[in-house]
C-alpha cells in the first residue's frame, strides 16, 4: 500500500498502518521522550557522582595515610640529622682543640729549641771574636817590634849613604848650574837678537798649515813677506765647487795691541776685493776675550780662530747659495711647475697615498687586535682579583686574623705560616697539575692548523691562520703542552711542534 507522504503521518513499525498525528499528540510524545531522556541523564550523572566521591574519598585516605608517613619520616630525619649535627660539632671542637694544643705545644718547643740555640752560638761566636782579637793584637805587637827593629837598622844605613851622596850630588850641582847659567844667558842673548818679523813669519806659517788642513776644498795663498798687504787669503768655495768670496787674514804677534790695525786691514781687503777680514793676535783689545768684531774686523786668538773661520766659511756660503738661487729663481720656478705636473710627480703621490693608506689600515687593525688582547688581560685580571679577595677572606674567615698589604703577598705570608706550623709536605701528598680543559673542536682546530703548517710553526703566524686571539691561543696551547701533545720551543714569538708518538 503506498501513499504520498505527509508530515501530519505516522506509520506504525508492526502493521505499517498510516495514521494522522495531531500535534497535542506530537508535543505529548516529545515531553515523553525528553522525560526519558532527562532520566538516563539524571542517573548517569548521578551514577558519575557517586564514582567520582568515591574515587575522591579513597585518595584522600591515601594521601592522608602519605602525609602522615611522610610527616613521620621527616620528623625521624630531623631528629637524626640535629643529632649528627651535634655530634659533628663535638668532634669538631674536640679536634680543634686538639690541634691547637699541639700547635701552641710544637710552636713553643720550636721557640724555646731556637732560642737556646742562638744563646748557644753567640756564646761560642763571642768567645771565638775575644780569642781572634787577643791572637791579632799579639800577632800585630810582634810584627810591629820587629817591624820597627828592622827599620831602624835600615835607617841608620840609609842615613850614611844619604849624608855621601848628599855630599857628592852637591858638588855636581854646584857645576851643573855654572854651566846652566851661562848657556841661560847666551841663550837669553840669541833670543833678544831674534827680529820680531821672524816670530810673525813662524805664526804665519803656522796658521797656513792649520787652514790647509780644515778646509782642503778651500784655496789658501800667503802675501810674500815685504810685500805691501795683509798675510793671508782663504778663497771660500761651496760644495759644488763655486767660488763664495774671499776672507783676509792678519797675523800678529807683538806685545800689546794697536788700533791702527783694523783700518789697515780694511785697505787691504779693498784692494784684495775680500768680504771680510780678520786679525789673527796673542794680545787682544780690552774689551774681547776670545773672539769678536771690533771696528768691522773680526779679531781672535790663536786658540779661537778656526771656530771663528768656520762660522764665517758658513756665512760667505749661506750668502753664495742665496745669490745662485735669486738669479736661478725664474729658471728653478718652470722646472718646479713642469714637474708638479708631471705624471711622475702624480704617480708618486698616489703611491704614498696609497701606502699612507695601507698603513693607517694596519694601524687601526693592530689597534682593534691589540684592544681586544688588553680587554681579554684586563677580565682574566678581574677574575683572578676577586678569586684572589675570595681566598683571602675565606683564610680570614677561618683563621680569625686580618691579612695586610696587597692580595698576593698576604697569600705568601699565610703560606710561610703555614710551612711553619705543619712543616714539608711529603711529595706524594702534593696534588698534581691538571692539564686546562681543552675544548675537542679548539684542540682539533689547533692540531690541523700546525699539521697543515708541516708539524711546527711559530707562535705568531700559527696564531694569525687561526685567528685567534692572544689569551685562547696560549690557554689551548698551553693545556696541549701539559697533555704532552705538543713541545715548545725557541725563537722571536717562541715555537711549537707535535710530538711524535711513542
């Protein structure tokens, strides 16, 4: 049997009979089925509930049940652990006293050893002093009797033979100065017959000879003696061979000095055409001691006259070379400006451009590298500082004493007590040195680069290809050394080279 659907139809599940619904009966069955479904909701809820009080009941107990344990447990470990406290305390204090005990014990018997040792030695250092002072006094009584009996007997004799020679060395005098005296005055009547022109024409020769011998570029010509003129000309020339001038010189050696001399010099130097003059005298004017301008004409001793004749040469030469270079100016100007702007000058400047560069380049990177070493110094400073302040005041701590003056020293002064309250440490209770911790990718990287250097290589370019800086290199390689990796060695920067294996 078939029908059109309708929404208001319901079919019945046993007899498939249609049959209309009306919408009491709809809202009937709804309520009925919400009912139903409300009440499995209900007693699943409810049934959840009684579970989960369940479950939250037994863990309760449980954790009630821990907790009292624990409780216990702890209370137990408590008391144990205030009577191992109490324990330990005791000991310690025990021990302590004990150890100091012999401390004071070992101190005052080491004391008390050393003082009566002491009073010992200088007891025996006394009487050996006394007994050497009574051997040297008599020693030095003996040596000076016989001393003064031998020197007696020596006197007496030399006495005599003194007293004869005397005798005969009086007589040989007494010829001797006739004879001296008459020499002395036939002397004295050669030298007073001597012409003054003599003694000038030797100090003449003299000063030549000196000139010669400073200034061997230079041209030195005398004024024959009689002829009307000065003594000397020095013709200055420059180092490349050009003439600066003539200097005239005057030579005199007379008792006293004349003023006339300047005004004829400076005739002669006219009619010489020289561009100075100077008078050469044992006897100088009043207001000169060395050297000096007087009248226009510089005057000078002996002794003086070559420094003066230096500084003069250096005057003529200065003013030479200014000459040249005013008539060479406009000559030297076009050189000068053909080659600034030549391509050599250019290239030249560009070079040293360029190595000034390269080298303020290298400057800035040897200052950044050696920063960042003084950086990597200035921290291992700081850390090994408060290490340092660490250990000290824990030694204070313990010790119950305040340490003094810088870190280290206060280290050195609590190590000497200690050497001296307990005394050597025997070798095998001293702890061996520990190689660094190497990491194994900075050992591996250290070991290919000297490997790929040939097996050795210096400390300053090995530490270059790794680009390391200074503290890790040598932190690494020191540690390598210490495992017996790697063997230093000499040379500028120091070396190292991989031991071959055994």
């Amino acid at each position: 049997m078939t029908s059109s659907a309708s929404p208001n139809l319901v079919q019945c599940p046993k007899c498939s009979h249609e049959f209309a619904v009306t919408e009491a009966i709809l809202a009937r069955i709804n309520r009925e089925a919400q009912a139903g479904i409300e009440a499995r909701v209900q007693g699943e809820r409810e049934k959840l509930q009684r579970e989960l009080e369940e479950k939250l009941k037994s863990e309760t107990d449980r954790l009630a049940r821990e907790k009292g344990e624990a409780d216990e447990q702890a209370v137990r470990l408590r008391k144990e652990a205030v009577a191992a406290a109490l324990k330990l305390e005791k000991d310690r204090q025990s021990h302590e006293a004990l150890l100091q005990a012999d401390r004071e014990a070992a101190k005052q018997k080491s004391i008390d050893e050393l003082l009566e040792r002491l009073s010992a030695m200088q007891r025996q250092n006394s009487e050996l002093a006394e007994k050497q002072r009574v051997v040297k006094i008599e020693a030095r009584q003996q040596a000076d009797e016989d001393a003064r009996k031998r020197f007696d007997e020596r006197a007496a004799e030399l006495q005599q033979k003194l007293e004869q020679d005397a005798k005969f060395k009086n007589a040989e005098l007494e010829l001797q100065l006739g004879t001296l005296r008459k020499q002395l005055e036939e002397a004295n009547k050669r030298v007073n017959q001597g012409s003054m022109q003599n003694q000038g024409a030797a100090l003449e020769a003299t000063f030549e000879e000196e000139l010669r011998a400073s200034f061997p570029r230079d041209t030195v010509s005398d004024v024959p003696t009689g002829v009307k003129g000065a003594d000397v000309i020095l013709e200055v020339f420059s180092d490349v061979g050009t003439s600066c001038g003539l200097i005239l010189f005057e030579t005199k050696r007379t008792a006293a000095w004349s003023d006339g001399w300047t005004q004829k010099l400076r005739e002669d130097m006219h009619r010489v055409g020289a561009a100075v003059g100077v008078i050469i005298t044992q006897v100088l004017p009043k207001d000169i001691k060395s050297s000096g301008l007087k009248d226009g004409i510089w005057v000078s001793d002996f002794a003086s006259s070559m420094t003066l004749i230096r500084t003069l040469r250096w005057g003529l030469q200065e003013a030479g070379l200014q000459k040249r270079i005013s008539a060479q100016a406009d000559t030297a100007s076009a050189l000068l400006y053909e080659f600034v702007t030549g391509p050599d000058f250019r290239n030249r400047v560009q070079s040293i451009m360029q190595t000034y560069t390269g080298m303020r380049d290298l400057l800035e990177k040897e200052r950044r590298a050696m920063q960042r070493i003084w950086n990597h110094r200035e921290a291992q400073i700081e850390r090994l500082i408060g290490h340092t302040s660490h250990v000290i005041s824990r030694i204070e701590s313990k010790t119950g004493r305040e340490l003094h003056g810088s870190p280290l020293a206060a280290l050195e002064d609590v190590a000497v007590e200690i050497e001296d309250e307990l005394g050597d440490v025997p070798p095998e209770a001293e702890p061996a040195l520990s190689p660094l911790p190497v990491g194994d990718d900075r050992r591996e990287q250290f070991l290919s680069a000297l490997r790929a250097a040939g097996g050795s290589s210096g400390n300053v370019s090995l530490r270059a290809a790794l680009g390391w800086d200074e503290g890790q290199y040598f932190a690494v390689k020191d540690a390598l050394v210490q495992q017996g990796v790697l063997e230093s060695g000499r040379g500028r920067g120091g070396s190292v080279r991989i031991l071959p294996i055994t």
